[in-house]
C-alpha cells in the first residue's frame, strides 16, 4: 500500500510522521481526521501484538493459540518489505509469525501438544512481539517441518518485493530465482527440506549488498 508519511492534524494542526507512530490517529489529540503534507511512499511494514496472549496459552493453550494465528495470519497479508520507499532486510519477525500460522496448523484437530511443544510456542508468541526468536535448539523436531514452511513463505513473499525492488533500480540478481527454487523444494516437501533456509540467507546477502 502507499502511504503518505508526514501527516497534519485537521482538528488540531498537529504535525507527525505515520512512519515514526505507526498510528493513523493525531497523537496530540487522537483525531483520525488529517492530511498529507507530502507525496506518498510505498509502505509495507506493519507490526503485531501478542502479549496479551501470553497468559492465556498457559491456560486455555488451543484458543489462545487459535487467535495468534489470525493476529499472525492479519500481519503477514498486509506486512511487506518496504518502509518509506525503503527495501527492508527480511526480519525474523516475519518468519516468526509465518510459523506461528504453521504450526497452529499442526495441532489444528489433530493431537495434543506435548510440553515442550507447548513451550516452544509460548516462546515463539512472545517472539513475534519482541523480535527475539527461540533459538533453535528449543524447538522440538517435531516442529521442524511448520518452521522450513514459514521460512519458504518468508522467502517466496521477500523474493516478489525484492524482485520489484531490484526493477525499480535498473537490477537484477540471479540469487532470487534461486532462492526460490530453494523454497519451492521445501514446500514440495511439505517441510521436511529445509532448502529455504539456504533461499532466506541468499536473500539476505542480496539484501546486505544493496544496503
């Protein structure tokens, strides 16, 4: 979407900047009425709220659970990888909420989750807020598959953004074809590959190189 950043109150005459808020509404006086005092950049980026989930999945874990995967699922389909006309590097914040959705899909109806599952959620949830990711070696392996998926999503939406990045400054880059082929073998794994790791590291080098 595009968003024009620096904005001026129409009740009040307050001046802010949306990239630096993140809020529509006028933080002087709350007003949601304002107009754009300059031409719009593209925007992407977006941010999402957890923390009041956190007590709930130690209690009832499957609702709690189900409502961060619509918080998560929310995110990623209006998140991207530009800010204020800026390539953004692919953050684990993305991943982390692609994952959420993932393995909310596993236990979906399906079976129970075992503590350190459990665990490993609540660290996850509690991650997509603060943009600390569990570190690997606590997440069961049972959860390996729904992790290689989130990272191919992760890959396969940065790869169209950066592709269009690459367009607009007369580039092109051979490793985002290949990373996505990397994400399309996991996908066709259903997970079991985690050949999308390897995409989402080509896409950081490409992405630290133009930075």
């Amino acid at each position: 979407m595009e968003i024009r950043g620096e904005r001026e109150c129409l009740d009040c005459g307050e001046k802010w900047s949306y990239f630096e808020t993140r809020e529509p509404a006028c933080p002087e006086c709350g007003s949601l009425r304002s107009r754009a005092v300059e031409d719009a950049a593209e925007d992407t980026a977006g941010a999402v709220e957890t923390g009041d989930l956190l007590t709930r999945l130690g209690g009832d874990f499957e609702e709690a659970l189900e409502e961060a995967e619509e918080r998560c699922r929310e995110y990623t389909s209006r998140a991207g990888f530009v800010e204020g006309g800026e390539l953004l590097a692919p953050e684990p914040v993305y991943v982390m909420a692609c994952e959420v959705k993932h393995v909310a899909a596993e236990f979906a109806g399906a079976r129970e989750p075992t503590d350190a599952e459990r665990g490993y959620v609540v660290a996850l949830v509690e991650g997509v807020e603060t943009g600390e990711p569990p570190s690997p070696e606590e997440r069961p392996a049972s959860l390996d598959p729904a992790h290689n998926r989130a990272v191919a999503e992760t890959v396969e939406e940065y790869a169209k953004e950066l592709s269009s990045y690459l367009r607009s400054v007369g580039e092109t880059d051979g490793r985002v074809e290949e990373a996505r082929d990397l994400a399309r073998r996991t996908q066709a794994t259903d997970g079991d590959a985690d050949d999308a790791v390897e995409g989402l590291r080509l896409l950081r080098d490409v992405y630290e190189e133009l930075s």
